[in-house]
C-alpha cells in the first residue's frame, strides 16, 4: 500500500522539480547562460508563481494515475495537453504577480514550457527503458533463435513481445515490401524476402519460423507456410485477423502451422444477413449433429440465435460430447439432444412433429468409401438412400418449410458403393421437392480437412507412430475444404435455393495426396529420411481424380462467388415409388445385388473393380 501512494508522489515531486528546472533553463538560454542581475527578481517571483500555478495544473489533468512503466503515447499527449494549458496560462498569472518587478522576456514564456515537454516526456522514457532492461535485457540473448516472417503492425508487435521472451530469440525478421530490406523494426533487420528463408535458415542455424501476417489474404500466408515447409524449420503462425478478437496480436496467440494453412483459402464471407433471415428465431434440426459436418453446422447454427436446436444423432457418445460442449460455449441456445436413427419412420415422425422444424439439415450418412463397398454395401444403402427418404418424406407431411441435403463430390460419375448411395438420395430429394410444400436443396462438396475417417488423421496417426506413412497412389489427388467453410456454405446454399437445386462449392484446385503427405511429415520436424512415404494401391471403389459436376450436368453461378448452381435430370413419374419397395425389402442383400441394382437406378454408376492387393513400393524413387 505505501508504494501505491508513495510512488505517484514521487512522479509529482520530480515534475516540479523540471518546472523549476525549465524556467530556470528558459532564463540561461535567453541571456547566453549568463543571467543579468536586474532581471533576477523576476526570475525568484516568477518561479514561485510557475511552480504554484504549473504544479497545480498538472495534477488537474491526472498525468500520475498511470504507472511509468507503461508510459506511452497516449501519456504523452496528456503531458502535451497539460503543457501547452500552462504555457498559455503562465504569462497572464505572471504578469499580474509580478507588475511592479523588472520584466519578465517573453522568449522565456515560450521556452519554458518546451523544456517542460522535453523533461517529462523524457523522464518517463528513460525510466520505462530502464526497466524495461532491468525486466528483460537478459532474455534477449537467451531462446532459440527464430525468423519472422511479415512487415506489417502484427509482426512489429510480436518482435516487440518476443524482445521479453526467455523462449525465443529474434534474428531477423523476413518482408516482400519493397523498400523493407535493411530496415530495423525494434533493433532486428529485415534480412531479405520470404524467398530467401531456405538460404538465411541454413546460414544462421534457425530452426523456427513464426508467420505474422493476420491481416494478409490466405495466399500470401500459404506461400510463408510452404516457404517453411520447402527450407525445413517448424513454423509457428499467428491466427488469421478473421479469429483474432481481442484486436491484438501477441506471443500467446502464436500456434503450430497446420495443413490448413497449406492448402486452405481466403475465409469464406457468407451474406449473414441472409442467413440470419430463415435462422434467428426459428426452430432448426440437424441429422448426423455428432459428425463432423454436422457438429460443426450446429455451431454454425447457433451463433444466428435459433429458438430451438434439435440435434439427431445415432451415436449416444457424440450427442453427450455434442451437449456437453454447447453448455460451455453457447449456454443460452436452447438444445434438444436426440437419440435416434434416420431409418426408424416413427422415431423421426415423433420430433418432426413435436418440433415442427422451419429447417432440417440432414448430414447423417455413411461416407468411408472402402468400409461401405463390399460387407457393408446393403447398409449404405439403407442408411443413405432409405434413411434420406424417411427424413424428407417426414419434412413433406409436416410442410417443413426447406429441407437441405449434405451431399459429396463422390456421388458424381460415382465408382463406388457410397458415392451411387449419396447420388440416389439427390435424386430422392428431387423427386420429393415435386410433392409438397417443402424446398428442398443438395449441397454438394469434397473432403474436408479434419473430418472423422478422412487421410489427414490417418496421416498425423502414422507420422506419430513413426510411419510409414501409406499413400494409395503417386498419383491420386482431392479436394479439400475446412469444415467451418463447409458448414458455412451449407448455411449459405440453404438461404439462397428455390427448391431442387444441386449446389456445387468451390472446392479450389486438387491437391496431390503423396505431397500432402509429405509436407505433414515436414511439418512435423521430419525429413522423407527419418519417415518413408509408400504406395499401397488403390482400395476399393477409390478414384484417382474426384469431379464436382457430372458430365450430363450444367452450371450457372450464384449471386455468391463459391457457390453454383447444378442442374441434373428429374425423376420420372413412378420412379419413386418402385424404388422404395427395393429399400424397403426385409432381407440380407449382397454387395453383388447391391451393386447391380444400384447401376439400375444410377445409371451413370461404373464400378471400379477391386483393387489388388499390391506390395507397399517405397516413394524415394518419386520424391519430388
């Protein structure tokens, strides 16, 4: 407590002291450092007055509620502020207190005050570097030497803070801004462009990089992240300014590159508005809500304030974790956890019509390719075809105003069991947009990074274990999207549809699997050396190169850049129903059944054969 009074005290004390300091300093500038005799009782009365009247003032304008270790420009201004008041102040008290004493030389009114300016401002300063030494002068050559890369104000603030860390230590720091190079930002040069991280990183021994570029395009931070990857340092990353809340950027904030930031894009801007629309204040149901596109939809969902979120899970565990997160992080939406299964009719007839949903977003399917091809086969038919029926034909008979379906880029010129399933419940969800009240649209989209089965856990698993890492094919290549951008657009499309359109996400460009593989094992300190890449062949129903439109189909854009518009071929009359006497047999069928009767009703379905069982091929022969 003594130290909470004593020290503002202090500050005060010091800052008469420099009022006495500039008048006296004012006087010896204006006469040459040597003070005539007839003007020194003006100076003794004139001080007196300064010191009363400035020393007041600047306790007025609270200068010590602050503390000088954390001086800054906003203290400087107050300083300014109180210095030019009793600049302007000091001639009219001084003239009347001292009218019957020699003159006081207006040069002396003038300077006095800039000298004042200069002792404050300058006082809180050099104690602020002081101690600022004192606290961290001897972490500067401590840590582990890093490179950062970017110019802009979140990379001068992360220099500034990493200058007090123990942990890292700042050798130079990476611009493409031309004029940038040889310049200093808090005593660390800039070295160079981010091209020449390889060369710099092997020169000076760096073996970590930290990418401070939040306000820039995913691009530019893509090629950082690369740049990285290509010289080998682990990089460290600041989060993009879209996840950036508290509008500062610090070391705390600083997280592992990971593959989104490889191959991910610029963030996705829905029109919330729009959203917000058929959302806010509307009763919301989601199939599938403990998957990953469907946890992440009900995230989505949340944040438009729905009256009422009606989560439909098969799986008791991912419904617990599914609530138990929505206590935490949205506790004021209300969130009905329901057990349930797609294909059980009066299940989901009992909660359609008991909630009365203005919107279903139905996301549960089976979606492994290879577990879903041969002992699975008659499953995926009816978890994916049958079960889509009995949620749309439940959102018909209660006039659910829109119904959107989940769909994937495999049920396009499909070669596998899955992929002809999902095409089948598009065009169940086409047939039935023509019977009620219902809109209904298909969103239809690629891998997305992360999700549950998907190779990019599989991939970390491997590396974790210390590989190999197995590939199917050199060759083999997808599209990938985050599961928030998917979510997002998912939202989007079921704002924007008018019934029975097939909506097509911008999936960007393919990306090569073997060197995604490659740069996860990189990104995780490794070299292809310590963890080998092998090729184990194509599995069942896989395909080299995944499409987004079939070749019968065409596209027209949307009013949104990443979304278009697909359209196929209705359903004919009748088509419906034959259809559901095939789902609703009660009886084992085989894969071979499976299959054939599935190239019946999706006649663009071409089975693949069945892979071979190959010998794992090492990648070094292939390494890029």
């Amino acid at each position: 407590m003594i130290k909470r009074i004593h020290h503002p005290l202090l500050v005060y004390l010091s800052d008469v002291i420099g009022v006495a300091l500039a008048w006296w300093g004012a006087y010896l500038i204006r006469f040459n450092f040597s003070m005539p005799p007839e003007f020194l009782p003006g100076f003794q009365l004139g001080l007196i007055v300064v010191i009363a009247l400035q020393g007041g003032l600047l306790r007025a304008f609270g200068l010590y509620r602050s503390l000088w270790l954390f001086a800054s420009l906003p203290d400087l201004l107050c300083i300014a502020r109180a210095v030019v008041v009793a600049g302007v102040l000091t001639p009219l008290v001084v003239v009347v207190a001292v009218r019957y004493a020699p003159e006081v030389p207006r040069l002396v009114y003038l300077l006095q005050p800039m000298l004042l300016a200069i002792y404050m401002g300058g006082s809180r300063a050099l104690y602020r570097t002081w101690k600022e030494f004192r606290m961290y002068g001897g972490l500067r050559a401590q840590g582990q030497p890093v490179l950062v890369l970017g110019g802009g104000e979140a990379a001068v603030n992360l220099v500034r803070d990493l200058s007090r860390s123990a942990e890292w230590r700042v050798v130079g720091v990476l611009d493409d801004t031309p004029g940038h190079r040889g310049r200093e930002i808090h005593g660390c040069e800039v070295l160079g462009g981010i091209a020449e991280l390889d060369r710099l990183a092997e020169e000076m021994k760096v073996g970590h990089a930290i990418i401070a570029m939040p306000g820039e395009g995913h691009e530019k931070r893509r090629v950082a992240a690369s740049a990285c990857v290509r010289a080998g340092v682990k990089a460290l990353i600041l989060p993009g300014i879209e996840d950036v809340m508290t509008g500062r950027v610090n070391v705390s904030q600083v997280r592992q590159v990971d593959v989104e930031d490889l191959l991910g894009r610029d963030a996705v801007r829905i029109h919330t508005a729009e959203v917000r629309e058929y959302l806010r204040g509307k009763a919301v149901m989601v199939t599938g809500a403990g998957g990953s596109i469907g946890s992440e939809l009900c995230r989505q969902i949340a944040r438009f304030e729905p009256s009422v979120l009606v989560c439909f899970e098969l799986s008791e565990f991912a419904l617990y974790r599914l609530t138990e997160e929505f206590a935490v992080h949205f506790p004021t939406v209300q969130v009905v956890a329901i057990a349930g299964d797609v294909k059980d009719s009066i299940r989901v007839d009992e909660i359609i019509g008991r909630f009365r949903p203005h919107v279903i977003f139905h996301a549960a399917a089976y979606k492994h390719v290879p577990l879903m091809e041969d002992e699975n086969a008659w499953q995926a038919v009816r978890n994916n075809v049958l079960g889509t029926w009995q949620v749309a034909r439940s959102a018909v008979a209660f006039d659910v105003p829109r119904f959107v379906l989940v769909s994937t880029d495999k049920a396009v010129n499909p070669t596998n069991v899955m992929g002809a399933t999902k095409r089948l419940a598009e065009r169940v969800c086409q047939a039935l947009a023509l019977k009620g009240k219902t809109q209904f649209e298909i969103v239809r989209f690629g891998n997305v990074l992360g999700s549950a089965g998907s190779v990019i856990p599989k991939f970390a698993e491997q590396i974790a274990a210390g590989g190999p890492v197995t590939v199917t094919h050199p060759e083999i290549t997808r599209y990938f999207m985050s599961i928030r951008e998917a979510a997002q657009l998912v939202l989007q499309a079921g704002s924007m549809g008018h019934g029975g359109e097939i909506f097509v996400l911008d999936m960007g460009e393919p990306v090569r699997i073997a060197d995604l593989a490659r740069d996860m094992i990189r990104l995780s300190g490794h070299s292809e050396s310590d963890i080998r890449i092998v090729f184990s062949g194509l599995r069942p129903g896989e395909k080299l190169y995944e499409e987004l439109l079939a070749d019968s189909e065409l596209t027209r854009p949307t009013h949104h850049p990443k979304l278009r518009i697909a359209r196929a071929e209705p359903a004919t009359d009748g088509w419906l129903d034959v259809l559901l006497a095939w789902l609703r047999q009660r009886r084992a069928v085989g894969a071979a059944e499976v299959r054939r009767e599935l190239r019946h009703w999706v006649p663009e379905y071409a089975p693949s054969p069945s892979a071979p069982q190959l010998k794992a091929v090492d990648s070094t022969p292939l390494r890029a």
